[in-house]
C-alpha cells in the first residue's frame, strides 16, 4: 500500500488492516497511551473544497502521531495560479513526507500519486471519499463485531460517497443496497465492479433498499459544487428522505450513518437524527482515529 487513492485500489486485507490500527489507535488514545509513530514527519494538506472534519481531523491526527500539518490552500499554492500538478508534486516531494488533498478530480489525485514520490491520501474528489467510508466502516464494525453479511442501505444521490461506500462495503463482506432516483446514479467504473455480486442492489425504490436494513446511510442532496443544481435535484430526490417510515423498513434498532453536513428537513429528517446522534457523530469521531491509521500505515513505514 502506496497510496490511499480510491479504496478500489486496495484489497479486503488492506482494509481490515487499517481498521484494526485504526481501533488500537483509538484504544490508545482514549486510555493515553503515547502514539507518537510519525515523530517528526510531515503532512501537507491541499485543500480546494474547504472542510470541517478533514482539516481538523487530519491536523488533529498528525499532531497527536507526532508530527505536524501543513495547511495548504489553492491560494497558498502556486497550483491555483497554473502551475502543473506534477511540477508541485515534485516539489512537494522533497519537502514532505506526505499529502493529503481535498478537490474536485480524481485525476488530479492520481497525477500526485504518478509524479511525486511521496504517500498521496485522497481527502476526498468527486469520484470517490475513502477517508470517510473507512471511518463508516469502523463505525459499523464497532456495533455489529463483524461487517460480513451486514446489509447497508444507501439512500440519496450516487455520487462520490454512494461509489466508495460500494467498493468498502462489498470488499468487506458487507451487503449494499443503494436506492438513487434515475438520472443520480453511481459511477458507471463502480457498478462495472458490482456487477453480478450477489451482495450488491441498485433501485430506484428507498423502501425496498432499505428492507431488513443494519445500516441506513444517505448524504446531502446537492455537494459541493453542485449548488446550481440544488432547485433540481431538491425535486429529483423527494421520497428518497430517511425518516420514520423508511426507518420502519430496516430492521429494529438498526444504526444510521452521515458524513456530515446534514441538512435536517432534506435528506434526513430532525428526528431521526437526534434519535441517532451519539452514533452520528462516533462516526464522525472515527474520521480522526481511520485517517490517524492511515497515515502510519502510508508514512510510517507499516505495510
């Protein structure tokens, strides 16, 4: 493991390898066990989508490994003036001992990865959120012991989470169910690799992905960079909102995923998000604690 790109990269022992780091990091970290694996490294951050729980998560994680973060934004970089990304890859090389970017193209992403010399972690593009699914699948594996033969319903758009929540899941052992209206469905390369698993479902009806459900995971209608489209797909997604009556359809006490931001009253409704906050926002936690896993794994010398 080079690289965290995009999780169809990686394989089944690849993932569960950083799970179980990932749970001893936070076992660590909640009984104050020093960590300090990445003493003296470097992480450069590039952001050209802003973030909440990227920048602090990452920032976080690498002060408490030992090292440090840089906070990179377009305007900071000569790359948003129109330098090559792989002329700023080759620079960066020499500097850091890794990267993380936040942006738009999966390209971009792979261009580092291709000219620098460095780890390259995906933060997160249109294509893909690696970071965050890892987290999710902590997340469920905390509750559940186990992620095979759990069915994860995904209710919304198919867009970069839908691709990567996908390749997680079913390289996991996990079933996918995912209900997008036609029009929002996912990646034409995810669904290649879906096909013919007999874990995976695609629909248009939320109700019956959602039937016997362990998991029930949705995202914000409109992401960023989409907010001209925002009128639209408000009208394509109705009926597609988890609430009471699509909770109904899962199974008893089953768990509720987001990877925030929430718009209350779109996608999710006020009361089935407070019902489900504390594991909301454990999920949100475990961004911290995958990510931290990550980066030992890509910059520490652990393979």
């Amino acid at each position: 493991m080079k690289h965290l790109l995009k999780l169809l990269d990686l394989s089944s022992e690849e993932i569960v390898s950083i799970l179980d780091l990932a749970d001893q990091l936070k076992y660590e970290k909640k009984n104050n066990i020093p960590h300090r694996l990445l003493e003296g490294k470097s992480l450069g951050m590039i952001f050209q989508k802003s973030s909440t729980r990227t920048r602090v998560s990452f920032e976080t994680g690498m002060y408490q490994l030992g090292g440090q973060a840089l906070f990179l934004s377009s305007r900071d970089l000569q790359i948003g003036r129109g330098e090559p990304v792989q002329d700023t890859a080759r620079v960066l090389s020499r500097y850091l001992d890794g990267i993380m970017i936040r942006t738009f193209a999966q390209k971009e992403v792979e261009d580092l990865a291709e000219y620098g010399s460095i780890p390259i972690i995906n933060g997160l593009t249109d294509f893909c959120h690696p970071c965050q699914v890892l987290a999710d699948l902590m997340t469920i594996r905390e509750k559940y012991a186990s992620l095979d033969g759990i069915q994860l319903t995904y209710i919304g758009d198919g867009n970069n989470m839908a691709n990567s929540l996908i390749v997680g899941g079913l390289k996991t052992g996990m079933k996918v169910h995912i209900a997008c209206p036609e029009g929002y469905q996912p990646d034409p390369t995810v669904l290649e690799f879906a096909k013919g698993n007999p874990n995976f479902m695609l629909t248009t009806d939320p109700m019956e992905a959602a039937a016997n459900a362990d998991v029930v995971y949705t995202d914000t209608w409109a992401s960023m960079g989409q907010e001209a489209e925002k009128e639209a797909r408000a009208k394509a997604f109705q009926g597609y909102q988890v609430n009471d009556t699509l909770m109904a359809a899962a199974h008893e006490g089953a768990m509720v995923q987001h990877c925030l931001p929430a718009y209350r009253g779109q996608e999710i409704t006020d009361e089935v998000f407070e019902a489900h906050a504390d594991e909301l926002f454990e999920e949100a936690e475990n961004r911290l604690h995958a990510q931290k896993a990550v980066m030992v794994k890509l910059m520490g010398g652990e393979q």
